[in-house]
C-alpha cells in the first residue's frame, strides 16, 4: 500500500470520526439543553468560557435608527402606552431587512415589563402566531412565565387545524418549557383522542425523542 492510500485511509478515519462527534454534540445539545456543557464534559470535551460578551457590547452600542425605533423604545421606557399602532410598529420591526436586534434583544434580557404586555397582547390579537410564541419563549429565559407559556402553547396546539404547522407548534413547545422538565409532548397527548391526527403526531414526536434519547446514550466510539 503506497503512502498515499494510507493518507486516504486516514483522512476518510478521521472525516467519519469527526462526523460521529458532530452527530453527539448535536443529539447531547438537543436532548439536553439545560445542561449540554456537563452532558458534554461527560465524554471528554473541556468547556472553556468566552469572557467576551460581544451580544452585550452590541446592546449597550444600539441606538434607535428609525422613528418606529424610536417609537419601540419609548413603550419600553414607559413614555408611550401600549397601544395596536405600537404592537404593530414591533411586528414591522422584527419583518424589516435591517432589523435592529441589538436593540430589542436588550430589552428581553432586562426582561422589561412592557415587552411582555406587548407580547402578550400580540398573542390574545392572534392567538397561536408562532414567531410571538418564540418571542415570549425567549422572554422566558430571563425571566420564569413557565404556566404563560404553557397556556399560550396549549392553546395555540389546540386551535391549529394545520397538521404540519401543529407539528411545529408542539415541538416548538416542547423545547421551549424542557429545561423546566415540563413534558409538553406527554401534556399535549392526553388532550386528544386515540386515532386522531394530532394524536398520532404527538405519538410519533414521542417515540421520536425517545429513540434519540436511546441514541445519545451511547458511548462515542473512537
């Protein structure tokens, strides 16, 4: 065997074995996001900690750009009321091509009042709008509306009538409430019957998780 089939072997060696760490780090990232980095430690990768926050150095630079900006943060700082004009200058935001998201983002991670009215708001207008529903997911993260989420999610699972947007929806919600150890999957089951479409959705997303928990449980082999 020439040198150069032993290259070969080797590259194709270490090309599979990268891809099998990929495929783990992703199923450990997935089935356990509240705590990847310890799951990850587990088998052998060290976890060091970017000290620079290069978010929080674009949030504390983000100035309004734009009057409906403008208007946004003048909600946010309780100069303005909540109001349809104002839920509807941050709907065109998040749709703009430039979208600001320094300038909003800093707003979840204060998790601010009145951004969650206008969220809430938003849902009661339109009751199961998913990128609402991702909005007040991330407002979440900063601050515990656990039993909101819920509500709004199953609400939302309950009035789609779209079989593949219910899909989005359930597993959206899903991993929207897991790090709370909320089991949306097996909530969302006992609202519908046996045989139904829903019903059948939900089984399959469960059986589905279920399988890539049995996956990741798997010891990497080098």
């Amino acid at each position: 065997m020439g040198k150069k089939d032993k290259n070969s072997i080797v590259d194709d060696y270490k090309k599979i074995k990268n891809e099998i760490i990929y495929d783990k780090v992703n199923e450990i990232i997935r089935n356990h996001p509240d705590n990847f980095i310890a799951k990850m430690e587990e088998i052998g990768f060290e976890y060091f900690e970017d000290e620079v926050d290069y978010e929080e150095i674009e949030e504390k630079k983000a100035k309004p750009e734009n009057q409906r900006q403008r208007d946004l943060v003048a909600y946010f700082e309780n100069k303005k009321k909540l109001s349809k004009k104002v839920f509807e200058s941050y709907s065109e935001e998040k749709a703009a091509e430039n979208t600001n998201y320094p300038l909003i983002r800093k707003y979840f991670k204060e998790a601010n009042k009145n951004l969650k009215a206008l969220l809430l708001y938003g849902l009661d207008k339109y009751p199961g709008k998913i990128d609402l529903l991702s909005d007040l997911s991330f407002f979440h993260e900063f601050e515990n509306i656990l039993d909101t989420l819920i509500t709004y999610y199953t609400q939302a699972c309950i009035n789609q009538e779209d079989l593949e947007t219910f899909s989005e929806l359930a597993t959206d919600f899903y991993y929207a409430t897991f790090s709370d150890n909320y089991e949306a999957y097996y909530a969302l089951r006992e609202l519908f019957q046996p045989e139904t479409d829903k019903r059948k959705i939900i089984d399959f997303l469960i059986a589905e998780e279920e399988e890539a928990d049995k996956e990741a449980s798997q010891p990497i082999q080098f």
